[in-house]
C-alpha cells in the first residue's frame, strides 16, 4: 500500500510540475489595452455591466448597424466590412462580456445577461432604432434580442449564427471541444498554446487566407486577458440550448440570413432552419466559404448587406435612426 501511495504521489508530482512547465500565463491588461484599444476605439461602462470596449465608426447621421462577434472572438472580426461600409453607414461594434478588452463580467455568460448587455449598451449610446448583426453566438445573442425587443431593431442580420436546434455531427472545432471537456477543459484552457489556437481558427475558415499571423496573435493574447479563460470555461460549462420553432416564428424583423456552405461549426443546414421558420427572412450563401463570410467573402457579403439595407430603406416607416 505504501509503495502504491508512493508511486501515486510521485505521478501527482509530476502532473503538477508539467502544468506549471506547461501553463500559457495571463497577459498584461495594459500592454492589451495598449496593442487593441488604441483610437477609434472607446470605453462605456454599461449600469450594473461590464465596463465595454467599442469601435464608433462612420457618420453620425448616418443610419446604425450594431455588430456583435461570435464565440471567443472580438470586434476586429467586422473590421473588413467597416472598411468597405464606413462611408455610408454608422458602425458600432463591441467586445462582449468574457471577450476581448471587454473582459470578465459579473453577472454570469446566460443568454439573457448578453441580450441586456447589448440593450443597455445601444440605451449608453442613445440608439433608438438600428440594424443588429451578429456571428455565431453573437447571431444567437442578435436574434434573442429581436425577440425581446423588437420595436429597437429596423432589422437583423444573421451570419452563420447560433441557436438553430441542429448540431454538427463529428469534426468541428478542436479548441472548442477540448474546453468543453470535463476536467481536461479546465487544464487545456491553462496550457492555451498558440499552435493550438491558430488549428481551431484554420479549422473554423475555408479561405486559410483570413488566418494571418497577427489574427492568430490577437486570437491567442486576448483570450488570455485577465479573466476571459475563467470566462470562457463558466460559459462552455453551461448546458447547448437552441430556440423553438415557434419563438423564431414569432419574430417580425426584416432579417438576411448570411451563411458559408462549408461552415465547419454550424452546419449550413441551420441556415435552412431559420429561411424557413422566420417569417420576414431572405437567405445568401457563400460557395467555398466557412463560418466567418464577413472576413472570407468581404466583398461579397458587404455588397449583399448594402442591397438588404437599401430595401429596408424603401420600406415604408422603417428608419435606422
């Protein structure tokens, strides 16, 4: 017995050393703040939230498209349609609670905490009416509030989002599935290397283009702010849930649906889901695309965003401001 309690404390020691060899450390608040908050970015602390990094970029009078990233990513995502769109549209994107400068917030990573986040931060910028558009989870946070409250929204935008009952069955996300894992998810979210994150990003994309040095870089040191692996595990931790047929029926906002056909997270059928249970919807698909059509097609996914907003603007009573 001894001996066996003698082997186990040696294998314990091991364990312990290796993850400390092994352990990604937190990076700098500051030194972030100083590489991705620098102008036009900005800060807005929400009442009873979290304190929010954004990006405020067209002009003023222009009409308002809210932007809102996906699953641990940031606002530098939208940067390809804010350099194609700035001229004629007003957009304002931010970090979302557990993401990028944004970082940790109290208040938990539920759906609902999310969807008030993204109604005080339009109240903090004195939004009235305004275009949601939202990635992934931030599809499924523009979506949710749609349903909360759509009287805020002249429309909705959809990219490759989430909520649609309908999973992905096998391949997926590496990074995604590992932090998921019981046990092993806590530690691997501690040994964060960046090969790893660099793998889950080319397998998230079709065009390998989009995976450039400094998108790996800015991938890899934000999720290690102060905070957001703590974030990012509570939020994987919480149970999959999807909206019912009947809550999307219910959604009266014009919406385009926006979706790469080789998306290797949501598969494209989901895009199929929502064209045919949101009654006011039009669908776009993108040939040879994966989940982020705004970085892999941007000249082709900004062109069909400006023909949908030109049609809400001929539509009778629908004002984006």
């Amino acid at each position: 017995m001894r001996r066996l309690l003698r082997i186990l404390a040696i294998l314990a020691a091991v364990l312990v050393i290796a993850f400390l060899l092994l352990r990604v450390p937190d990076t700098e608040a500051a030194e972030m703040g100083a590489k991705y908050g620098g102008p036009p970015s900005q800060f807005v602390t929400l009442p009873g939230g979290p304190r929010v990094h954004y990006r405020d970029e067209g002009p003023r009078d222009a009409p308002v498209i809210v932007l809102l990233h996906g699953s641990n990513a940031d606002l530098h995502t939208w940067q390809p349609w804010v350099d194609r769109l700035q001229d004629r549209y007003r957009l304002i994107r931010f970090d979302q609670r557990g993401h990028g400068l944004t970082g940790a917030a109290e208040g938990g990573y539920h759906a609902d905490a999310f969807a008030r986040d993204i109604r005080a931060f339009a109240d903090a910028l004195k939004l009235d009416r305004f275009v949601l558009a939202g990635n992934s989870m931030g599809g499924a946070n523009a979506l949710r509030v749609a349903m909360l409250h759509p009287e805020r929204l002249t429309g909705l935008v959809l990219v490759d989002a989430g909520g649609a009952p309908i999973k992905r069955e096998g391949g997926g996300n590496l990074a995604f599935t590992v932090l998921r894992m019981p046990v092993i998810g806590p530690l691997a979210s501690q040994m964060m290397h960046r090969s790893l994150v660099e793998r889950s990003l080319r397998q998230s994309v079709s065009n390998q283009a989009v995976v450039t040095p400094e998108a790996v870089d800015r991938y890899w040191e934000l999720a290690r702010l102060p905070g957001n692996r703590a974030a990012t595990r509570e939020r994987f931790a919480l149970p999959w849930t999807s909206f019912t047929a009947d809550q999307v029926r219910a959604v009266k906002v014009p919406t385009l649906i926006m979706w790469g056909q080789e998306d290797a997270l949501i598969p494209y059928a989901a895009a199929g889901w929502f064209r045919d249970h949101l009654p006011d919807a039009r669908l776009v698909s993108y040939p040879g695309i994966g989940h982020l059509p705004m970085e892999e097609a941007p000249d082709a996914s900004a062109q069909d965003l400006v023909r949908f907003l030109t049609d809400l603007a001929a539509r009778p009573g629908l004002g984006t401001q």
